[in-house]
C-alpha cells in the first residue's frame, strides 16, 4: 500500500483563533494535515481526542463538523469539475 504525500492531505491552519483550511499550503502558524477521504473524516469528528496536537488547540465537536464539512465541500466541489 502507498503512502500518501502531504500535497494529497488538507492542511488547516490556526488563524487568530479560527481553523481555516489552506489550500495553498502557504498560511503562517502552525498547521495540521487531515486525509481527505470520508472514512477519515468521520474519524477525526468521532474522536475521543480533544486536542489537534500539531495545532495545539482544543477543539469542540463542532469544531470538528464544521472542518469536516469544509473539507467534504471541497471534494464535492473537485468531483463536480472531474
């Protein structure tokens, strides 16, 4: 099985506070890679975890749903144009 490259992953980034997905893999502070597949998205919003580490954030459960959210926008997005 190949491993995939953080340029197929969705980075999110901390802005003053706010989680922001960075498509140009370009914003400053600190960031975090989420695969973008479904399977891995239900995963990060059913985690028991409560902290990002890389961000080093907190995030709430609708914290959680609303990047998950962002991220399947965008792959709806990426198939409509296939």
């Amino acid at each position: 099985m190949q491993r995939e490259s953080k340029t197929e992953m969705i980075r999110v980034a901390a802005q003053d506070g706010a989680l922001v997905l960075d498509e140009s893999l370009r914003l400053p502070g600190r960031g975090g890679y989420l695969h973008p597949r479904v399977e891995c998205l239900q995963k990060f919003i059913r985690s028991k975890v409560k902290e990002f580490r890389s961000l080093r954030l907190r995030l709430s459960l609708d914290e959680r749903i609303y990047i998950a959210a962002l991220i399947q926008a965008r792959l709806d997005r990426k198939a409509a144009l296939e």
